[in-house]
C-alpha cells in the first residue's frame, strides 16, 4: 500500500518567494518611486507615494489623504533700478513713493514698474533689499520699505560732506496674497535725482 504524501507546507518556497519578489520589483520598481529632488517616499498600507514638491508655487489644494499639491511655477522675484536723476513730481508732491525706471528682473510679472509697487501673489516670507542714493544733498534722507502703508524697515542717509550716499537696508517680511510693498521717502528729499538706487525682492518660502 503505497504512503500517503505529507500535506503541503504553508510556507513557500525560496523559489517562489524570490519570483515574487523580483515582480514587485518590475512593478513598483525604481521608476515608481523617483522623484526629481530626492522626496523620501510616505508609505501607505504597503503601497509607496511619493511628492515632489521643489519649487511649491499657488496656493495649496488638499487632497482626501491631506496632503497639499502645488504646481512648478512659483518662481517669484524682482530688481528694479533707477537709470536717471529726473524726479516724478508725484514723489515729491504727493506719495513720496520712490519710483523705479529700469526693471532687470521680473520673473512672475509682481512688480508693477508703473507704480513701482510690489503685489505678493501669495502667502509666505520674502526678501527685501534697497539701496537709495541722494545725489548734491545735504538734507537728511529716511527711506522706508512700506507695507500696506506701514513703514516696516528704515534707513537713513545724512552725511553732508560727500556728493553720493546711500540710505541701505534689507529684511524678512510675511505678506499675505494681496499686500503692497513699495518703497518711500519719509524724511529729506531727493532733488538732486537718486540714479543707480536699486529695490529688490523675491519669495523665501511659501507658507
């Protein structure tokens, strides 16, 4: 009477573990996982998700897992300079907004060079610098970097016994989409022109 054969064991075998193994690879492999700035994957009951997030742009919309998304194109930044001495009588008369007539980089199109204003697309913390120089002038000047018409940053220029100074200064700021930066001349003038200031600024970080 030939023996039954042994019941089959509940385990698999290292032939099929390894079958296995390799068609996860082929299917969840190394191209369902990349990402261009090296994101570290979120595991989700056993499946990989991956998001890419290097250069976070509009605001973030949710997702049912809770996540943000944000599209590529978020790049926001500005330089504006002055090329020549003659003074806008809006200045001096009525603003005193120091107005800029050379833009070198607008990349988002937020700095409006009629108004020299800047618009912030969006929430987050930027960078402002600016470098205004009184020309002939023997006043003293105080420049500011106004924010929905409050002055946040301030510099002074007063030195009477050289023809070019500076009034110099630059800072962090958390704007909400929609707030005005622009820059503004709070003390002295600027009659002798202010050729070669500069007024710069662009998005740190989105929050």
């Amino acid at each position: 009477m030939p023996c039954p054969s042994p019941p089959s064991s509940p385990y698999l075998a290292p032939r099929q573990v390894f079958l296995i193994v390799l068609l996860f690879l082929v299917l969840w492999g190394p191209s369902g996982v990349s990402c261009q700035n090296d994101t570290e994957p979120i595991v989700l009951e056993g499946k990989c998700l991956v998001v890419c997030d290097s250069t976070p742009s509009a605001e973030p919309s949710g997702n049912a897992l809770g996540m943000s998304v944000r599209s590529g194109t978020g790049r926001v930044a500005f330089s504006a300079i002055r090329n020549t001495n003659h003074e806008p009588s809006e200045m001096s008369n009525r603003t005193m907004t120091i107005y800029f007539d050379q833009i070198l980089v607008n990349v988002g199109s937020h700095f409006d060079p009629a108004r020299s204003i800047f618009v912030a697309p969006r929430k987050g913390v930027y960078s402002f610098s600016f470098h205004v120089v009184k020309v002939y002038n023997r006043q003293t000047i105080q420049v500011s970097l106004v924010l929905n018409g409050w002055p946040v940053i301030s510099a002074f220029a007063g030195d009477q016994d050289v023809t070019r100074e500076a009034a110099t200064n630059a800072g962090l700021v958390m704007m909400e989409r929609g707030d005005k930066a622009y820059l503004k001349l709070e003390r002295g003038n600027l009659m002798g022109g202010w050729k070669y200031s500069t007024f710069s600024g662009f998005l740190v970080f989105p929050l």
